[in-house]
C-alpha cells in the first residue's frame, strides 16, 4: 500500500486497479529491492559508524572503548569462519603424504626412528615411523613407485596389490597412520607391536608379478 500511496503522488493521474497492480509490480522489480550486503560488509559497515562518533578524545569513555573492540573481534571471528576453513583444507589435503617430499631418509633410518620413539614411549610417533619405514622399504624395492604425493591409503592399496596376501594387514596399517595423524586416536604399544611385525612379514615376502606373494628366500652366503 505504501508503494501505491507513493506512485500516486507521483503521477499527476489516478490509475484504475490493474495500472496500479502493474506499476506496483514493476517497481519491486527493480534490482534495488534485491541487493542485500553481506554480513561481513554491514559488520563494517556498522562499525564505521559507531567509529565515526569517536573523533575526539572527550568521546572515548570506557563504555564505547568496549563496545569497539567487541565489534572488532566479532568481525575476526566472522572473517576466520568464512576463510579459516577454506584455508585450513586446503593446507590438510597437501600435508596428507606419508613421505614428506623432503624426507630423504632410508627404511633404514626410518626404522631406527621408529625404535627410538618406541623405547621412550611415544608411540604415537613410533606408529607413523614404523608406517613411513614400510612404504620406503617398498619403494626401496621397487615395489612401489617412489612417489612423495602419496597417502597413507593409497599406499595402502598399491602395496596390497602387489602383496595381496598381507593386503588386508597393510590397509588396516594405512587406516591406522591415519588415525593417529589425522584424527587424534591415541597410539598404543600394541599399535606399534602390530606396524612392527607387519614390517617384518613385508621385508620377507616378494612382491607378486602375477598370482600370490610368496615369502622371500635368502641368498646363500
């Protein structure tokens, strides 16, 4: 009605029913009526003008000094959970290799890693460790790619295709190292235990071209 009320003033002519329907619906067309500014833009915005009446030092009493910096965080908090996520995504999905791509060590010393963290308890790093020695010993023997954008499951897979009598061990041991570097599930001695022995059974198994693995015999000495 307060549209109708203002276009009537402004015509000089009384429209019949349907003009006004008709004008009505054209002027709540207008792309006015349908931008609406972000919550960040009019946080902003709300806050220019509440600093707008703090030009002076008379005006900065403590009530206002708060309500400010209120404001100030809140606008923090709304820009962190629009682009904190976003950002932290992205950082998790290229920090989810088992190997860094500057980690040059050998199974070898991985596996000596593994039993320091071991023998002082941390078995949490104990776990990773024991994990990264058996993708390195594979790669070591070509029976994986080396390749340092790998996960723990798709290293998992990859292995158990060539090892498919241990595919079942290495996927549950792949799940593992994800576990405890990604989802905050407490390492255990017998966690370790298991990575330890699995990485055992992977040194003394050949990889299988075609058909089953078969455990590796030792060249005479």
């Amino acid at each position: 009605m307060s549209v109708l009320a203002r276009l009537a003033s402004d015509v000089p002519v009384t429209p019949d029913a349907e003009t006004a329907r008709r004008w009505a619906t054209e002027e709540l067309l207008g792309a006015e009526y349908h931008q609406q500014a972000s919550l960040f833009s009019r946080l902003l915005d709300w806050l220019a003008e509440q600093l707008a009446g703090l030009r002076t030092p008379a005006a900065l009493d403590p009530l206002a000094v708060l309500a400010v910096v209120g404001v100030v965080v809140a606008v923090v908090v709304v820009a962190f959970l629009v682009a904190g996520p976003v950002r932290l995504s992205r950082r998790g999905a290229s920090s989810r290799n088992v190997l860094a791509e500057d980690d040059v060590r050998t199974a070898e010393q991985i596996r000596a890693a593994a039993d320091a963290a071991a023998a002082r308890g941390d078995w949490a790093l104990a776990v990773l460790e024991r994990y990264r020695a058996v993708v390195r010993g594979l790669e070591e023997r070509a029976v994986l790619e080396e390749r340092a954008a790998r996960t723990a499951h798709e290293a998992a897979l990859a292995a158990a295709a060539r090892l498919p009598d241990l595919g079942a061990d290495l996927v549950s041991a792949g799940r593992t190292f994800d576990d405890v570097a990604y989802g905050d599930v407490p390492a255990t001695a017998d966690d370790e235990r298991r990575l330890r022995e699995l990485d055992q059974r992977v040194r003394g198994t050949r990889a299988a071209g075609s058909g089953t693995a078969q455990p590796a015999v030792a060249a005479p000495r």
